[in-house]
C-alpha cells in the first residue's frame, strides 16, 4: 500500500495540512517543522504531489471554488452565483485569486483538484456544497488540503472548518410560520436529500409539525431534482389528490418555480388555493408571479466567511478547524396566505377535529 499524506503527519507528530504547506514550502511553516516532516517523508519514500515547477510557484494565491457536479444546472442557480461573488470579493480584497472548478462528475471535479494542488496552483479550496459520502471532500481530507465546505460537515466534524445556516432552525421557523397562517396540511419538496441542507430543512419541517401535534404524511414529502422540466409524476399526484396540502415548503427557490409551473397547469391558484414558502431568496423570487416568500440565507455572507476562514488558516496555521453560522430571514411576500377557515376545519389534524 503507498504511503499517504497522513502516514507522514502522524510520523513527524502533526496535522496533514502542515505536511501539504511542507511540501509547497509556504512560509508560514517553520523551518524546525519542515525539517521533520522532510525526515518523516524521506523515512517512509512519500513523494510529494507536487511538481518542481509547481513549487516555483508557490506564491500563487489561487483558490479553488468547487461546485457540485453538474451538466449546467448548478450555474443556473443564484446561490452558487451568489456565494461565489461573496467569496470573490474577500479574496480581492485580501489579494487572492478566486477560480471556478466543477465537471461533469466527480471524477472530473477530482482530476481538476489533483492536477491544481499537484502543480501547486491552488493554496486552498472552497466547497460551495456538502454531501453525504463525497468523494471529493474525502480526498481533500485525506490529502490534507486546506479546504472549507460552506454546509455541515457530515464526517471528521472536529476537523473541518466549515460555514453554514442553521437550515434545522430554518426549516422549523419556516413550517411554523405556515401553521400560523392555519394551515394543517403541509407538503415539503426538497432537493436530492444527500445535499445536507435539504435534509436539515427537512428535519426542521418535520419538528415544526410534531411540536404543532400534526401528522407528517409520507405522500407530502416529495424528493426531485432542480431545475427540471420534466414533470414529477409524484407531485402531480399529490396536486391532484383530494387531500393536496393547502401550503408547501420547498427547499430551494428553483424548485418552488417548478411548484408553481405545475400548478398553472393544473389551475391551481397561488395563494389562493396553495400558499408556497421556499428558501434563499434568490431573484427567481423576487420576479416570480406571485412572488415568493423566502428565507433569506445570505447567500454572499456564507461566501465571504468561508473565504475569510480559509484565508485566515492559511496565512495561520495550526488553528483549530471552526464552525461559523450565518443567520437566516424570512422575507414575506405574496406566495403566502391565511388558509380559509373551512379549509381549516376540513382539513385539519385529527387532534383538531376532535376537539
């Protein structure tokens, strides 16, 4: 078995990004500790990934921004476009170069990430996602690389350095707020919940309606992919049913569009007969018709943290991975009504009824 990055570290008794900052010979390191960590590699045969010319360039001062893997959708997605113009702004700022990296898969965002931090290009790397099981952060991780993902670490939690909403608090707050409004029967349509935020907003929807004594359906819990236009057959289904949901929480902006497409062709009028609340705020909510309520998740601020974080360990080694959380706000707009108060009655929980 070859000799990694992190056989090295635990040799020479430190982390595996001081062994990655080693290797690229960044001034930061003292010169005691690259002393050791070159005896540890020299006595267990590790080559560094990184090339002669590589190290010439040292002083680079790139960054790497990863978007999930996609054919095109994650660029038509205002929260990408957002938090990436956050965290170009913090590198201008600090004289650092931002550059966009994605690819058709994650072997292609993997290729693109090996062949930069083996030829030195990039200092760090910033994950614009977090995903259960993904390759591309473990490879970070195991490499060593200096990286920040802007959603929860799922795995290594006490050594990731991460920014993130309270997407559980978020989706609470935002099921609450629905309730408020009389509504009992709730429907949520998310993104592909291996994305930790849906599944956090998810969970929060699902407090919201537990700690109200309502009754989660399973039908009203619908999971698909943004951006499409291809029709869901499940939530068609359910917009058809004769027990449709008066209101929906949708995980994401682009998805709430794709709501309520589907409802303009069944003629099913928002706020009317559907109130719909989605999340990030993006211009899709502010010019759709009617518009939409939306929790505001700051999208440029989570960018400008992570920027700020990773430049921070950088230029700092040796500090203990952090955990930042941006704060979330619900802007109120038109996609969002009482429910009528037969509607209330005729629908509301069994406890409800009862009483």
């Amino acid at each position: 078995m070859s000799v990694t990055i992190k056989d090295v570290a635990a040799l020479a008794g430190v982390s595996p990004s001081t062994v990655s900052r080693t290797c690229r010979d960044l001034p930061s390191i003292s010169r005691q500790t690259k002393e050791k960590v070159r005896r540890a590699m020299a006595e267990l045969g590790y080559e560094p990934n990184f090339q002669a010319s590589g190290l010439a360039r040292k002083n680079s001062r790139i960054i790497g921004m990863v978007l999930p893997f996609s054919e095109g959708d994650a660029y038509q997605n205002s929260f990408y476009l957002e938090t990436m113009r956050g965290i170009s702004q913090f590198c201008n700022q600090r004289q650092y170069i931002s550059t966009v990296i994605t690819g058709r898969d994650e072997e292609e965002i993997l290729k693109s990430i090996r062949s930069m931090s083996r030829s030195g290009q990039a200092e760090g790397f910033i994950l614009l996602y977090s995903r259960l099981n993904d390759p591309v952060q473990e490879y970070l991780y195991e490499e060593g690389l200096p990286h920040v993902l802007i959603g929860k670490a799922y795995r290594n939690v006490n050594e990731t350095i991460y920014v993130d909403n309270d997407n559980i608090l978020a989706g609470k707050e935002a099921a609450s707020y629905l309730i408020s409004l009389g509504h009992r029967r709730i429907g949520y349509l998310s993104a592909d919940n291996s994305l930790l935020f849906a599944a956090d907003r998810k969970s929060g929807y699902l407090a919201a309606l537990s700690e109200h004594g309502l009754t989660a359906e399973a039908e009203y819990c619908i999971e698909m992919c943004s951006g499409t236009d291809e029709e869901c057959p499940a939530l068609r289904k359910l917009l058809e049913s004769d027990r449709r949901p008066t209101a929906f929480l949708v995980s994401d902006d682009i998805l709430a569009m794709v709501l309520e497409r589907a409802c303009f062709r069944l003629g099913i009028s928002i706020p009317e007969e559907l109130s719909v609340l989605s999340f990030n705020n993006s211009l899709f909510a502010q010019l759709s018709s009617p518009r939409l309520t939306s929790v505001d998740v700051n999208s440029r601020q989570l960018g400008a943290e992570a920027a700020a974080q990773l430049i921070g360990h950088l230029e700092n080694p040796g500090q203990p991975a952090t955990k930042t959380i941006v704060p979330h706000f619900l802007a109120e707009r038109e996609s969002c009504a009482r429910v009528r108060g037969e509607e209330c009655v005729k629908k509301g929980s069994r406890k409800e009824t009862e009483e």
